[in-house]
C-alpha cells in the first residue's frame, strides 16, 4: 500500500463516513442516537471474546469477531459522540440570555 492510499478495513472506512453536524441534531434525535448500542447478548460475547483475547486463547475465527464487533463499537462512537455534541451545543444556546 503505498503512503497517499488510505487503508480500507471497517475502522477506516467507518472513520471517513460522512456525518452532518452535530448543530445539525435535535436534542430528541440526539437522545435516540445515545439509545443505539450492542444488546446484553452481544455485550457478554464481545467481553468473553476480550477475556479470551487478553489471555492469549482467542482462535483466528474469534479474533475475527472480535474485529468485527470493535469496528462497529468504533462506528457507536462516533454516532454517541456527535449525539453528545448536539445535547451540549442545545443546553448552551438553551441557557444562553
């Protein structure tokens, strides 16, 4: 890969997605973007799957999964942190004199 070619695994292309500004969200979508999460099943295997990992007995199918999570754990992220955003820029202009 040569050095102006960006990498094209899940985390990088997720972190070239375009999101509009945060200025852009009502304080109600912000709030339903904070809901969006992994369900309690999925949350126990991807901690099972990082015990594993960190005690070095993860299988290559597991470390798959396990990637495969982590990229979109990465993608939560940025939706919760633009959500976030959003709830702040509300609460400062709502406060505003």
């Amino acid at each position: 890969m040569s050095a102006t070619q960006e990498s094209n695994s899940p985390a990088s292309i997720l972190s070239r997605v375009h999101f509009p500004d945060a200025a852009d969200l009502s304080a109600a979508e912000a709030r339903f973007i904070l809901q969006i999460g992994f369900s309690e099943d999925d949350r126990a295997t991807i901690h099972n799957l990082l015990v594993k990992n960190r005690e070095g007995g993860i299988s290559p199918a597991e470390k798959e999964d396990l990637n495969n999570f982590l990229s979109v754990s990465y993608f939560f992220d940025i939706l919760h942190s633009k959500a976030r955003l959003a709830l702040k820029r509300a609460g400062q202009s709502g406060t505003a004199a």
